[in-house]
C-alpha cells in the first residue's frame, strides 16, 4: 500500500512539473484525492493511519456491516414527499412516498429503525411492513424500502439492479400517459407528437365516461351520482367517484359508446396499430357495462383495459376477462404479494398485473410479485405518477425482472421534471422513449438537483428539516403473543 501511495504522489509531482503549476501542498493534495486516496497531508503518519484518518468522513463502501441508521428526514419537492435516511457513516438513501400519501406514514417508522442497519433491508421490511395497506396508506413503508435499497447499493457501489439479482435489460421502454381531451382530434395530434417528437413507443390515453359526460343521453344516473367530482373527498358517498363500481348504476348508452369509439380511433388514425395502445381507468360502474364497454373497443386492439372493477374483487375480474378479448389489467392500489396480486394470479382473473412500486412493496416486494406473476403466465406493467427518485427506483425493479412490460411516464409534459435530479452515471434518464438503466451508478443513480428541487418546495415543507419528535417508539407493536 506504501508503494502505491509513493507513486501516486510522484505521479502528480510530475504532472506539475509538466504543466508548471505550483508545486504546491496544497495542489499535491488534491490531486491525490482526485486520484483515488485523500491523503489529507499526514505524511508524518504511518500509510495505516493515514489512510483511517482520511476516510473517517467519506463513504466507506468497504465497511457496510458497520452502518447504522441515525436520522429520517423529508422534504415535499414538487407535491411528492422524498424522504433521506442517513447514516453513521455519512452515506445516505433516498426515497419517495407515493403520490397523494400522507409523508407521516414514512416519518412514523422512523423509530422502528433507528440504530439498525441499513443494508438488511429485508430484516427491516418484515418490521415496517404491517404498517403499510393498499392504496396510498402504502406509501410510507415503500419509501422507506427505497431509500434503503439506495443506501445499500452505495455503501456497496453497486447499483440497486444488481443487488435484486441482476438484470435482463440495459433499456426500459416507457408508456407515456397522456390526459385526455375533450376534442379527439386535438388529442390524437398529441398522441402523435408522443411518437414522432418524443420518439415514445407505447402510448397510453385517458378513456373513461368523462370523455362523454357532457353529450345528452350518453350515460345513466351520472347526475344523481355528480360525475367524478368530489373523488378524493372520502367523506363525500354522493358521488360515483367515491363509491365502489357496482354500487353506483351508472351506465353507458349506445350513443355513449358511440362518441367513445369516435375518440379512440382518431387516435388510431393517428399513431397506427402497430403502436400498442392501452387506456386509464374508465369511471365507476358495473361489470355488465365493463364487458359492454370493452366489447366496444376490441376492433382497436388496446394493449389493456385498466381498473375496470375494484381490485380485490377477483371473481368480477375473472367474469370480466373472460368475456373480452383485450387484455385486463389492474394493480396500482395492492399492497404485497400474498395481500391482493397472489389471488388474482392463482385464479387466473386478469391478463396484466400492474403494481405501483409506492404502494406494492418497494423494489423487492414488487420483483417478487413479478416473479409470481411469471409463475402464472402473466406479465407485468409498472404503474408510476412520482418524481425521478420513485422513477429511478421502478427502473431498477423493471431491469431485474423478467415479465415486464412498459413503464408509466406520467410527467412527460413537465420541462423541469427531469432536473429534479442529477444522475450520477454517465448515462442520461431517459432517451427517446425509453430509460437507461444505470450501468455504473450506485444505489438509485441520482441525487437531488437542489437548486431546482427548492424552486418547487412544497409550502407546508423545509428543506429535509430535523425530525426528532419521530424519534422515540411509543408503543408495544408485535402482533402475536
């Protein structure tokens, strides 16, 4: 080690005299350390102590059994919670609480994993894991496995990917979502800039009864039940937004249907049936008007029909699926494996499965399921409405698994989406429709871009401020005898 470490400093002594720089202390320092080793000055020491000292504040990714968790902070950067778990060891992961969750549900598992050891991220996902459920109450627990399989893939210096066992692909193909509009001719225009601008290769639309809400006699009951309006209002039950599919008796007319299919083959005549082409969730009705309404489209071939009945209704989905012929799909609400996804793939009741890696179980959990999924003869798409950091994360889930699909870009309109982050590869995020997989990254492959990332602060939200009233652990929360 002595050797190497006289070479080094003879190397750059040369440089000096080549390049007539001052030959400095001063400049022999840094470009020891740009070299690889900070020798920090301490020639007096011995090459042991040199090398302890010099690395007592930097990451040590050759010391990962002695990390230890010391803090949970988080910031709300543009409307999404991103949490960082820090360390002893001056390294730290960052993760994001899914779209629309509360960033307490993250900030209330701090105290279970203070002190513990970051790169066991499985140990500390069976501690988190009872406090998460479907939906958004997901969202805390999947943070916080996220920024744990970040700060694990750094102390290690290897990217997340590889940690999940590797990786079948350099490229992940992206769908872009695209919010509807009313005019299906301005939408189609859209769509076809998706493909001939952003060089996107699968597309998805925004097709639900919304789309035809405002033509007379289109639909049944929709003004009793006040359109999808108060949707995220849970203590609103008078509208079909908020009540379960069966239970609201909208239904879709002839004339309906009609303006429905006018809309999707503008787009077809648009971007061609070569593109595959699948559609969002569609409004809140019954299974009948389900297999009425996807009837309709199959002379369009969409890739998929999405989120036709609630997801825990297995039978229903199998009814529904058996009686079209395009491919179903739902899974952005289900928490864990065994919790919703193993039913509907034991039963064979949908064609698609599409967890959302912020509310399924984070990187692991999600990889599982797709392996399951596998198992069963189904493939898998990746539902995703986050910022770069969850994105980054769905990227590395999307390499290592073998069924899968596309994954959803859902800010693809957003110009300053992309800063948010820096990445730390050599590779950017993304490239005509698809992301790079970070090759030669550690962790996620980003960091925050913090100058951007302050421009879209949240208002009730510092700058990762300190937690410490999340410290302590309150209660006795094992859940057996």
């Amino acid at each position: 080690m002595k050797k190497i470490l006289e070479e080094i400093r003879d190397q750059n002594m040369q440089l000096d005299k080549v390049k007539g720089t001052d030959n400095s202390r001063r400049n022999f320092l840094k470009k020891t350390a740009l070299g690889g080793i900070a020798l920090g000055g301490l020639m007096h020491l011995s090459v042991e102590d040199t090398i302890a000292q010099t690395t007592s504040n930097v990451k040590r990714s050759s010391n990962p059994s002695e990390l230890k968790i010391t803090d949970m902070r988080m910031a709300m950067i543009a409307n999404k919670w991103i949490i960082r778990i820090d360390t002893n060891q001056g390294i730290y992961g960052l993760g994001e609480v899914r779209d629309g969750a509360d960033g307490r549900y993250a900030l209330f598992l701090k105290s279970r994993i203070l002190g513990l050891n970051p790169c066991n991220v499985e140990m500390l996902f069976k501690i988190i894991r009872q406090y998460g459920y479907h939906g958004r109450q997901g969202g805390g627990v999947c943070a916080v496995e996220m920024a744990l399989w970040d700060l694990t893939g750094k102390a290690y210096n290897v990217p997340a990917w590889q940690l999940l066992g590797g990786r079948y692909r350099d490229k992940i193909r992206l769908y872009a979502d695209t919010p509807g509009a009313r005019d299906p001719q301005a939408f189609a225009e859209t769509m076809k800039k998706r493909v001939d601008d952003q060089g996107f290769t699968w597309l998805k639309m925004d097709l639900g009864i919304h789309v035809v809400a405002n033509i007379p006699d289109a639909l049944v009951n929709s003004k009793f039940w006040d359109g999808a309006t108060g949707q995220y209002d849970l203590r609103d039950y008078m509208n079909y937004g908020n009540a379960l599919h069966p239970f609201t008796q909208v239904q879709i007319t002839d004339k309906g249907l009609a303006g429905l299919t006018e809309y999707v083959e503008s787009v077809r005549n648009a971007v061609g049936y070569e593109m595959p082409l699948c559609a969002d969730h569609f409004g809140h009705f019954d299974i009948n008007n389900s297999i009425r309404f996807a009837r309709a489209m199959e002379k369009y071939r969409l890739a998929w029909v999405e989120d036709m009945v609630p997801w825990f209704y297995t039978d229903q989905w199998k009814i529904v699926s058996d009686a079209i012929e395009t491919p179903t799909c739902t899974g952005e609400d289900i928490y864990m494996l065994k919790g919703g996804f193993k039913p509907l793939l034991d039963a064979r009741a949908v064609d698609i499965i599409q967890p959302d890696l912020g509310t399924s179980g984070g990187l692991l959990e999600t990889k599982k399921i797709g392996d399951y999924a596998e198992e069963c003869g189904v493939a898998m798409a990746m539902h995703m409405a986050g910022s770069p950091v969850c994105f980054m994360a769905n990227v590395h889930c999307a390499a290592a698994t073998q069924n899968f699909l596309a994954l959803e870009h859902h800010s693809v309109d957003t110009p300053w989406w992309m800063n948010l982050v820096r990445m730390t590869g050599s590779k950017p995020m993304i490239e005509k429709g698809f992301a790079n997989v970070p090759l030669d990254a550690p962790g996620l492959g980003v960091e925050l871009n913090e100058e951007e990332c302050k421009k879209h602060l949240g208002k009730e939200s510092g700058w990762f401020n300190p937690t410490p009233e999340w410290d302590a652990k309150r209660s006795h929360d094992r859940l057996w005898s």
